[in-house]
C-alpha cells in the first residue's frame, strides 16, 4: 500500500501538492491502518496532555511499539524525557504529562528527518524552565511590529468563538518545547485586565493547557488609576497594593495555572513606579507580592532609556545593576540581547552578568522589525546563539549569557528565556516561509541552547520542506549566510540604527527631525563626519565599554583589539584608518555592502535551481520574496554608501559595481507602513 502511494506521488506533477505553509515544519503523514495494527502505543495514565501524546504517536508514528510512562520520582527530568530501547519497543518516560508530549513530537521528529531510532537512548532536559513567546498583540487586533498580517487572537469573538487556529498554535508550540506565551504588546492596554477580556484569556489558556503552555499577561502599570479609579498607581500605596492583589486573585479564579505578569515600565513613554519617584524593585516586588501566593512570575523589562544627554546603550544597566538583590524571588529582569535594540548586530548587553543576585533573562525579537520585515531570508538562530554563547567574564571564564541565565540567582526556582514572536494570522503564520524557521529555532535554543544553528536549519529544512540532500544542503547553507549577508548591506562593521524613523524598514542615515529625541535619530548613532565615522563609546567618549567586565573592557574599547564587526559601535574611526584586510575603512565599507548585495543575489540562484524540490507555491513565494530583498539590498546600500560618501569624500572603489540610485531620489522615499505590514 505505501509503496503504490509512493509510486503515484511520483506520477502526480508537482504543482498538485498545494502548500501554503500553513502546516508549518509539522508535515506528519498519518499512518495507514496496517502500521497502525503493527506497533501500539501504550499508556497507563488518564491525562489529558498524556493522551494527547498518544494520540500524535497513534496518527503519525509509523515505527516500533511505543510505551509512554509518567514516573513523578524522575524529577530531574523536569519537563524532559527519556527515550530508551526495551526489546522491541520504545520506553518513554518522563516525569510530567508535558514530558511524554515533547517526547512524542521528538520522535515524529526523528522520524521526519530519517534518523535511525534503533539504539536510541536518550535524556533531554530542557534548558530553561520557561520558555516563552512575547506577542506584542494589541486589542484591536493589529500587530506592532507584525508583518505577518493581523493578530491570530479575534478578541472580539472571544469567548464564544474559538478559531482552530489556537490550537494549531499550541500544537506548534508544543512541538518545539515553548510552554508559555504573553499574549498582549507589552505597550499594555489596561483593558487587558478587565472582567470581559479575563473571560476571553481564560478561553485561550483553556485551550494552550492541553498542549502544556501557560498565559501570561503584559500589565500596563497604571492600571489601578485606570481601571481601577484610584488617584493614582504608586505602588508603595495601600490601596494601590489591595487592587492588584484582588486583580491577581480574579485572574487566578479564572486561569488557575497563570503564569504571571510581563511589563515594560517607564520605558518609551509607559507609566511605572518611577512616576510616583519609585523604583524599578518597587514597582517589581509590588507585583509579585500580589503573584506570589500562587506561584506567578514577573517579568520586568530592562528596556528602558530616556533623551537625557547620557549613551543610550547606557541607561538599562545604570539603572538596573544599583538594584541588584533587591527584587524579589519570583521577579525575572527581561534584557534584550543588545544595549539599544533589535539591531542586526550588537554586543550584548552588559548587564548580563552584572547582577549576581537576580535572576536575568534573554528577550530576543523573532519579528524581524530591524531585518527587512517578512520580505527578508534571515535565520537568526546564529545571532541568537552569538548572544547566548557570549562570554560575560562575570564569575570568570565561562560565565556565558547562556550560563547566567540557566542557573538560578537571588532565590530564584525559575530560569527563562523569551522572544518577540513574528506570528499572524497569514496563511504562512510569518509571512516569509524562512521565518517560520526563526520562531522554530527559538523553541529549539530554549530547549537546548547548544544545538548548532546547522542542525536547527538541518531539521527544519527536512521537516518543512524535504531531506533530499540536494535540496538540503544548499538551503542550509543559504540560511547560514543569511544573517552576515544583512548585516552587510544594512549596518556593517557595528553600524546600527540607521533606520527610516519610526518603521524601521528601509535605510535613512540623512534622517534627522527637528525637535525630534536624538536617539531616535541615526546621525545620533552613526556620526558620520569629515573625520570618521561611528559611536566613541570608549573612554575618550561615552565610555560604555567600562560596563563590561575585563578583558572585554579593554579589547573593545581599543581600536586595535575591537572586533571589527563591532567597530563603529564601540570607535569613531578615521575614513582612512587601515582595516584587518589592509583596505581603508572607507573601502572596507564599501565592499562589505557590495559584498551583501551579492550574497543576496547568489540566494536567488540557489533557490532558482532548486525549484524541482519545492511546491510551486512555496516557491514562487520565498522567489518573489528574494526579488524584493535584493532591491533592498541595493536600495540600503546605495543610500549609506551615497551618504557616507558625503563625510568620506572618497570613490567608491572602482572594482565594484556602481551606484545604480541618485541619493536625492532616496531620500524622497516615504513608505506608507499600512502596505508594509
Ligand atoms: C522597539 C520597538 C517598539 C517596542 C519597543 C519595546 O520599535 O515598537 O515597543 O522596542 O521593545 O524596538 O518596548
């Protein structure tokens, strides 16, 4: 029977094969009823989350028999699993329901990737405790910074009406280990927290706990003044305190398992404790003295910095690290991985490894806000790793962003981790289809952070599309070019946030607004003049470079011992300066755009080729997709080049290809964001 199907699949011509991406890298086939007869799946216990277990490895596993057990006593496992040969069966035991879940998509996945589960004999434990996704989902159902169409939850049917789509989206979840998810903008509507939109946030969580994810909530912190009528939110205040507590206990009659609070407090013009001249552990403790009685958590953001005269990379750590030890327990600090922002290339963020006695956690941002949107192939596993794997020299060597924030600190029982998610309602969930793989390497790195950003793409690419090597190997390759390959013809050598002001989608290194906060002005970041370019963060300017911990401090705030790709992030350097490849930084500039567009054109010829692998939907889409990314390419490179030439006054080298846009035509760019988004 299969092998007749496997033969008519070859008859039937390619373009039958509809995908639109929809089923993500969750490609399963399900077994046909002789498989199924062959090998049972057992299980003793009557969970639901166990017997969703079963049920995956009932429709789709198509290998030998399979036990699944709970055995409590395991607890190191935690939410883990071990997969172990017992004669003719597979023995999967774990220690919570969960457990036996991930273990079942573990297998599916072996099974889709064509590994040999003979001998198999494994223990996997994840990383960190939660991990979780940050939709910055508004009430009125758009997106910030989405560009995967409008948000997936429909508040506005909600409770009555529940989409299929949630449970696809826990399911995939699942699938990749994610076990919690914020589900509104951390730019918080208070209404979040009114009665009616509780109903509504039970409905979902009542959907994701099958699939063992929990809901949290981003708070907006003058939400007692607003919601409640109260004079004010300070929250030294006892009324202030009585409100939040009999919030936290209305959401927990509602959503017993509620994970907790996520907020962005004074921070881009949102309220918090500082209003009231509190701080930051104030406004914090606060909250979880309210969450505390039921296990919750807080996650408070560091992102904070204000227009004042101070380096914006600055401010989180000048005003987190005073702090140290004095949140509570069940207080995470939630850092982004770079001081400023989402930049295509940042060091990390210092106060990683600054506070000993409090428990940190990374925010990465999957949606690529500053990475061409959803029109451009970027697979960001290896900057994700590059923060994770980022040597802090806090507690000596070894003390990584990844170590810090796997191991508990000031009292701790919870580690985490977090990403914006790039999640919408299209059809392709991202957007892009290679996005789809940016949200699975996240559940991946969670679960494990040592995995390879190789065998991440590896896996997905099997799952997603196929396992032909063909196929496989020049698309795991394009994918690992793919985050160089933007950093070059966007902001390379530690160039950042040259963006068009407030979308951040195309290049504006001229953008200036009058009256307009300077750092939210690219020359504020670039400072570009007849002398130099780049951020003087050593000591002769803001010196940033004194918040990292020695040997970093010196190699990057000396010209000669700065890696160069975060050169101009940490020096102001001549345009004459001689680089590493004997080229002046002027040419040097110049050739890593040029070296860009090209890495994006050669995308385009490896995907070309490999058209008899994909769908044709699939194809023509990442195709087109790849048209735009290398206009944009262009576009981003004639613009800095144009402009810096101005300050450089220097030719562009001749060997490279010329400029193909007048620089007065780009700066009359305005894009319309509603196209965009
Ligand atoms: C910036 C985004 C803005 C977010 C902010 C944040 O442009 O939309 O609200 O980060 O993370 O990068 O709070």
């Amino acid at each position: 029977m299969r092998k007749l199907f496997f033969l008519l699949t070859l008859l039937i011509p390619r373009a039958l094969y509809a995908a639109d991406g929809s089923e993500l890298w969750l490609r399963y086939k399900p077994v046909d009823a002789e498989v199924a007869q062959r090998r049972t799946i057992r299980l003793q216990v009557n969970n639901e989350i166990a017997q969703l277990a079963k049920k995956e490895l009932d429709s789709y596993w198509s290998g030998s028999p399979v036990e699944l057990r709970l055995d409590r006593s395991v607890k190191r496992l935690k939410e883990g699993y071990q997969i172990k040969r017992r004669g003719s069966d597979l023995l999967v035991t774990a220690a919570k329901p969960v457990g036996l879940l991930y273990a079942a998509y573990h297998l599916l996945r072996l099974q889709e990737v064509g590994a040999d589960v003979q001998n198999i004999d494994i223990e996997e434990v994840p990383d960190f405790d939660i991990r979780i996704l940050n939709h910055w989902d508004n009430l009125d159902g758009t997106v910030e910074r989405g560009y995967a169409g409008y948000s997936l939850w429909k508040w506005d049917d909600l409770p009555k009406k529940i989409s299929p789509r949630y449970e696809r989206y826990a399911r995939a979840n699942a699938s990749i280990g994610i076990n919690a998810t914020v589900l509104n903008n951390v730019n918080a509507s208070p209404q979040i927290l009114t009665p009616d939109y509780l109903e509504k946030v039970k409905a979902l969580a009542d959907v994701f706990r099958k699939y063992g994810i929990r809901v949290y909530l981003s708070a907006n912190f003058s939400s007692p003044k607003v919601l409640g009528g109260l004079a004010d939110s300070d929250p030294l205040r006892k009324e202030v305190k009585a409100w939040w507590i009999a919030k936290v206990d209305e959401i927990y009659k509602h959503i017993p398992d509620f994970g907790g609070f996520l907020v962005k407090a004074n921070s881009e013009g949102q309220p918090g404790p500082q209003d009231y001249g509190r701080t930051h552990a104030d406004g914090a403790n606060m909250l979880a003295d309210a969450l505390k009685p039921y296990g919750g958590t807080v996650m408070w953001r560091a992102f904070v910095y204000n227009p004042t005269q101070e380096d914006r990379a600055k401010q989180a750590y000048q005003e987190f690290v005073p702090l140290d030890g004095k949140f509570r327990e069940n207080v995470i600090i939630q850092i982004k991985n770079g001081p400023i922002d989402f930049q295509p290339r940042e060091p990390f963020t210092p106060v990683f490894g600054a506070m000993d006695k409090t428990q940190q956690m990374v925010e990465f941002q999957i949606t690529q806000e500053y990475l061409g949107f959803s029109n451009h192939l970027v697979y960001l596993a290896p900057l994700f790793k590059e923060t994770l794997d980022a040597e802090t020299f806090s507690r000596g060597p070894g003390s990584t962003v990844a170590r810090i924030t796997t191991s508990s600190a000031g009292g701790s029982k919870k580690t985490a981790i977090s990403a914006v998610s790039n999640i919408g309602e299209d059809d392709s969930w991202t957007g892009h289809h290679f996005g789809q793989a940016n949200w699975y390497a996240f559940g991946r790195l969670a679960w494990n952070h040592q995995l390879t950003s190789e065998d991440i793409a590896e896996e997905w690419i099997c799952q997603t599309f196929t396992g032909a090597t063909a196929f496989r190997e020049p698309v795991r390759q394009m994918m690992m070019d793919s985050r160089e390959a933007v950093v070059d013809y966007m902001m390379p050598l530690g160039l950042h946030h040259i963006f068009a002001f407030d979308h951040h989608y195309g290049p504006e290194p001229w953008g200036d607004m009058e009256g307009g906060r300077p750092d939210w002005m690219p020359w504020y970041y670039h400072n570009a003049d007849t002398t130099g370019i780049g951020f003087n963060r050593t000591k002769s300017g803001s010196n940033a470079v004194s918040q990292y911990k020695e040997p970093l401090q010196t190699a990057y705030g000396n010209l000669t011992t700065c890696p160069e790709n975060l050169l101009l992030y940490f020096h102001h350097v001549s345009w004459s300066h001689t680089m590493k490849s004997g080229r002046s930084l002027w040419d040097e500039l110049c050739f890593r755009y040029d070296r860009g567009v090209k890495e994006v054109r050669e995308f385009q010829k490896t995907w070309d080729r490999l058209e008899s692998y994909v769908d044709q939907q699939r194809f023509e889409e990442v195709q087109s997709k790849l048209k735009i990314q290398t206009r944009d390419a262009v576009w981003w490179k004639d613009a800095c080049l144009l402009y810096f030439q101005i300050f450089a006054k220097m030719p562009i080298p001749y060997e490279l290809e010329r400029p193909i846009h007048e620089l007065d035509e780009l700066k009359k760019i305005k894009l319309d964001m509603k196209h965009h988004n």
